[in-house]
C-alpha cells in the first residue's frame, strides 16, 4: 500500500481526498468488509431470500459526511462491488461467446452419414412430404442391407483365409514330423539364424518341395539374406526358381551300379589337358552354378 498527502494506493485502487488524512483512509481499508460474490447474489433467485427492511438511507449518509472512515470505505466497497460486476459480466460475455456443445443423440451420426450417400432422396424432388419419407426409408434400408451383404461376404472371406492358413500350417508340420523321422538330425542340421522373410516363409510351407527348399537356404545364408531383402514381386520370382531347380534334382542319388566288366584300354600317349566344364567355384554365379551341377548329372546319367 501506497501512501500519499491525502492519498492512499491499495493495488488497483487509489483514494485521493482533500478532507481525510491518510492515515484514515488506511484505518478504511483495514477495516473493509469481507468481498460479497456478485455473480452469485445475482444469480440467486428472489424467492430464496426474505424480504428485510431498509435502514433510513439518510442517517447514514449524514454520517458519510461527518466521519471521514466512513465516506473511504463507502467508496471502497462501491470500487470493488464495480469490479465484480465488470468481472461478473465478462465472464457471462465469454460464455456466450463460446459454442454450445451438445451430447449427440443416438442413432444422430447414423443419419448424417446416410445424408453423405450419393443418391440420397431430398425433399425438393417429391410434391408431399409423405412421399419423401418413404422414399428416404426405402433408401436407408437398401444402403443398411448392401453394408449387411458386404459385412458378411468379408466375414467369410476372413473364415476361409483362415481356414485356408490352418491348413497349411497342418500340412506344413507334417512335412516336417515326416523329415524328422527320416534324419533324426534334421534340425541340427538347420541353420536357425537364416534370415526368412515372410513371403518366402508362406512359399516355403506351401510349396511341395519346402523341406528341401528350407535346407538348401539353411546351407546358403548369403543367398537367403539376398532373396529376402528383395521386393515380394521379386521374391517371388527367385522362390519359383528355386522351386523349379530343386524339384528338377534329384532328391536323392540314384544308387550307382558297379559293372564287373574290365576297365578299357587306354591308349598309349598324353592327351592334351582338358578343363572340367562342370566346375563350380566361389565366383560362379546362382544360375551358373545350378546349370552346372544339372548338366554334370545329366553328362553322368542321374537325370
């Protein structure tokens, strides 16, 4: 609180008089009544307060005038009251401004999505309101029963996917008790950090040579690591390959049968040297080495 010649700032309000002393104009402020909530005194009905009768206005403005104290807190307390009417109506502006929020009906969405449809009945294209009624409720139960057919035909589009996967999966294990029972090492024999993405996993178990084509990958994880960074289009397409190549190898070697006949007579002499047209090293590549390996089976007689 500021202090002055005749004048007193208590925060936002200043008291300047020419006829009390500031230290009276203190004792006003210290002894000013408790605030009243205007906005609630307002809001209050009529009916919940009794009727009081008012002092003598004129007594009290006669003492105004002889006591200082009393003249300060008048025009305190009328300052304050002021500023919680001001408040008060700013507050009610605000929430005037602000938009009405309202809890949506049930059913309300419903019937502003049917409004969206394209084809939708309106009012202006019949001559009776009646008319328009039943054309819209004719038009809301053909839209409900083609999202009831679609509901159920993706419901059992869903059912036969799964069905379908069940399957697989059914076939798939039996595949591989049957590898199991036929090497018991086969597991140990499997590389389990081969990297498998999941388009050549699905091929894998749906394809009839997926054992063998889980082993070859397990035996080559570069080339594993290479199909499975590939687009699903190009794995795919390197899957196929690979299908076509194991399924066109023999699965096991053939039994070779020893002749007892004398081995032929060579002749006499050195033959030029040849290189071997079947050889495979680090740098050959997939395709060749497939080719390769086909045709030295074919040259030796086990396709």
């Amino acid at each position: 609180m500021n202090t002055d010649a005749g004048q007193v700032t208590d925060g936002d309000i200043t008291i300047d008089s020419n006829h009390e002393t500031a230290e009276q104009i203190q004792t006003a402020f210290a002894d000013d009544p408790p605030p009243v909530d205007a906005a609630a005194s307002e809001d209050a009905p009529a009916s919940d307060t009794a009727p009081v009768d008012e002092p003598d206005v004129a007594p009290v403005k006669a003492k105004r005038r002889s006591d200082p104290t009393e003249a300060v807190k008048s025009a305190v307390a009328k300052q304050r009251e002021a500023e919680r009417r001001a408040d008060a109506a700013e507050a009610r502006m605000q929430a005037m401004a602000e938009p009405i929020r309202t809890e949506p009906t049930p059913g309300g969405g419903d019937w502003a999505r049917f409004k969206q449809i394209p084809g939708v009945p309106t009012v202006d294209q019949f001559d009776a309101y009646e008319d328009y009624s039943m054309a819209m409720s004719a038009f809301v139960a053909d839209v409900r029963h083609h999202e009831r057919d679609a509901e159920r035909a993706q419901a059992y589009q869903q059912h036969q996917q799964e069905q379908t996967q069940q399957a697989q999966t059914a076939q798939w294990n039996g595949r591989l008790q049957e590898a199991r029972a036929q090497n018991p090492d086969f597991d140990s024999s499997l590389n389990p950090d081969t990297p498998m993405s999941l388009p050549m996993q699905h091929l894998a178990m749906d394809s009839p040579h997926g054992i063998e084509i889980l082993q070859w990958l397990s035996a080559h994880p570069e080339e594993s690591q290479r199909i499975s960074t590939l687009h699903p289009a190009e794995t795919y397409r390197e899957m196929g390959k690979l299908e076509a190549r194991l399924e066109a190898a023999p699965s096991r070697a053939s039994a070779r049968v020893v002749s007892n006949a004398k081995p032929p007579i060579r002749p006499v002499g050195t033959s030029p040297h040849q290189t071997d047209a079947f050889a495979v090293s680090d740098d050959t590549s997939f395709d060749e080495h497939f080719r390769r390996m086909n045709a030295s089976d074919r040259a030796r007689g086990r396709l």
